[in-house]
C-alpha cells in the first residue's frame, strides 16, 4: 500500500465535511474491495473515511409498508434480523447466501450497493423489490442509481445513508454461486407487490445487473415458473469469462429465473 490519511468521523457531517476537504479521498465500509485494490497498488487515495463509528448509519427499521437498513448493516445482521425475516424473508436468504461467515461479520450494505459489482447480490435485490436508495443530499430509485459496471448515480463526496425496500407479497433469490469466491455466476431476485413484478439478474450481465421485462410482463399475467417457458435470453451482452462463458450463462438465467419463482410462489 501507498500511504495515505486516515479519518474516523462520527457523524455523517463530520463525513461530508472531509470529502470536501481532503483531495482524493475514499469511503470506507466493509473494505472487500477497496482494501485488497489497494494492497495490490491499484488504487492509491490520498485518504480514507473510515464510516464504521457513524451511529446514523447502522440499524434496521421497519413500517407498516418497508424495511429500511442502515448503509453500515451488516450482511450477518440482514441474515439475523427479526424483522427482515418476517417481512422479506428473500433478502435475509440472500444475505446468508452472501461469501462466507467473515465476509457477512464485516461486509455492509451500503459498500456493497456502492460497488456495484457485477457480480455482487443487493443490486438485484434493490431492482427487484424497487428499493430506494437515500444518501446525504437526496433519494435516488433503484432504477436510476445503478448504472453499468462498477458504475452509480452516486456523486463525488456523496454517502449512502440508508436503503429503503417495499415489502413484498412474496419474493425469493436463486443463486448459482462460484464455488471458491461464492460470488454469482448468475442470480435472480423475483418479487410481487400486489400485480408488479420485477425481475433482476445479477452476475450475468457484461454492463452490470439489469432487469428482463419480458419475464416480468409474462410473470404479471401468470406467476408460475411456466409462465417463463419459451423466453430465451441471448447470449450477447452477457458476461463470459473462465468460469462461464456468455451462453452458459444466457442459459443459467432462465433456470434461476424459474427456480427463484418456484420458490417465491411456494410462499402462497
């Protein structure tokens, strides 16, 4: 690593205040990613802003309508709440399905959506249950915040605070994961609320995670995994790589997109 300043704010002020003062500065979650770019000398900021001791950021609530979490919410935690497993049993199941039990004790929420990784699995969650992501300066949809690979809304300076999800009628998650980095080849978030349904993919795609309308449409009208017989997704503009090339997983979206709604429509 390269050196670099250090700040521990505690408070989301204290926070905004420095990115505006230190030049080249980076937030820091969970560190999943940041750290090991920096360990290899990828990246080299001149600072980071270390968020953990920031009280406004951690947490979960819920409404008669939503579940809100904190940006600095474990994934362990998403696993172990109470009432994300009573209103939206789906995201605490994809948490748990979420690396291993070190990576789910320091991960968050927020760096994760922040990230945007390809691969990673809350940006389908977000665009699946038309969550609502809320930062410091305003709220920006699901729709609009992720924007191609490693790529969001988000501005300089800008710091998720919390995310907002609509609870479901039903919505589940089908994962098929790398064996060693557990990450998603391929993944689908489904969820109903009310006659909306929205589908998200994760893992597949070359530009980042994207929704399939023309599940969804078929889905709004019959929600059965047989309402998905005869979609095919192409192969273009998937993702392929060592591990799966585009058609594989091309394929492997329909088979999680099937398998994550035969397991939502078994919840009534």
């Amino acid at each position: 690593m390269y050196a670099f300043e250090y700040h521990r704010p505690t408070s989301i002020g204290q926070a905004a205040t420095l990115a505006t003062e230190v030049e080249d500065i980076k937030f820091l979650a969970g560190g999943h990613t940041l750290l090991p770019t920096m360990k290899m000398r990828l990246a080299a900021p001149a600072g980071l802003i270390d968020l953990s001791q920031i009280a406004e950021l951690h947490g979960i609530e819920r409404s008669a309508e939503s579940i809100t979490i904190g940006a600095m919410t474990k994934h362990a935690e998403v696993v172990n709440s109470s009432e994300i497993r009573e209103s939206i049993p789906a995201l605490a199941e994809m948490a748990e399905l979420i690396g291993d039990p070190h990576v789910r004790h320091r991960g968050t929420i927020g760096g994760s959506v922040a990230n945007n990784d390809p691969s990673a699995d809350y940006p389908a969650a977000c665009l699946a249950l038309n969550a609502t992501i809320i930062t410091n300066k305003r709220e920006i949809a699901a729709d609009d915040f992720f924007q191609g690979i490693f790529t969001t809304a988000l501005e300089e300076g800008e710091i998720i605070t919390r995310v907002s999800f609509p609870i479901p009628s039903r919505a589940a998650y089908a994962k098929f994961r790398h064996p060693a980095s557990r990450y998603a080849l391929v993944g689908v978030f489904v969820a109903e609320r009310g006659n909306d349904v929205r589908l998200a993919v994760t893992g597949a795609g070359a530009d980042g995670v994207f929704r399939v309308p023309e599940m969804e449409q078929s889905l709004s009208r019959h929600f059965a995994p047989d309402a998905l017989e005869g979609i095919i997704i192409p192969p273009e503009g998937m993702n392929g790589d060592i591990h799966a090339d585009a058609a594989y997983r091309a394929h492997l979206v329909g088979i999680m997109a099937r398998r994550a709604v035969q397991a939502a429509a078994s919840r009534g």
